[in-house]
C-alpha cells in the first residue's frame, strides 16, 4: 500500500494555545486513536517553532546555515504525519477529519502528497 506525508501547515504568528475549544484535545486523542487502530498511522507530531529551527542552504558548491525565527515566511510546517492508505482518496479523507477537529476561525492547511518508493 501506498504511504502519504501529510504536511500541517500554520502561519505561527497566529497561533494561540488560547483558542483552543476545551473538548479539542478529547477530540484529537480520538481520531488519532481511530487511525492508529485502522492501521494507517506511521508516524506523527508536531514541530517545535521556526524560533528553534535553523536551515541549511546549499548553493554555488557552499553551505551557509540560517537561524531561525523565519519571519519571512507566512506558513510554515507545523506538524506532520506518515501514513499508509489504499489510495489518495483516503488519505484526503483522514486529512478532512483532521482539519475539522480545528476550531473554524483556524487557518490551516494539510498538504497531502505520496512518498515515491523506490
């Protein structure tokens, strides 16, 4: 079976742990647990802030390293998760069920694309 990356992209600058609906963490623990039971879930978790980040940058046969906070991108990789689905569809499915744990004045975007196999 195929496995997907999806790719939880959020602007960090508009996060806030506050708006969280109380039921939010209820909510996601079961989904998590239904996809993990289906046997779909890999792998996933959350990133740390761009603030901890640093990337490395090849180009001209040299590397250069920057420093996070990344304050010239808007929407960063905020989480991710490996999964192994029959197909696209599912995967898209499980990325929809996701986003709507999400309460609604939220801007998030699950980026879903299939890991080529060897």
């Amino acid at each position: 079976m195929p496995r997907f990356l999806s790719m939880v992209r959020v602007n960090e600058s508009e996060l806030s742990t506050e708006e969280f609906p109380e039921d939010f963490n209820e909510r996601m623990g079961a989904l998590l647990e239904e996809i993990t039971k289906a046997g779909v879930m890999l792998d996933t978790a959350g990133l740390t802030p761009t603030s901890d980040g640093t990337r490395v940058h090849w180009s001209d046969g040299k590397l250069s390293y920057t420093d996070g906070p990344f304050t010239e991108t808007k929407e960063v990789v905020g989480g991710y998760a490996i999964m192994q689905c029959k197909d696209k569809a599912e995967a898209l499915e499980w990325a929809k069920r996701f986003l709507e744990i999400h309460p609604e004045n939220w801007h998030v975007t699950c980026e879903v694309r299939q890991i080529a196999e060897g």
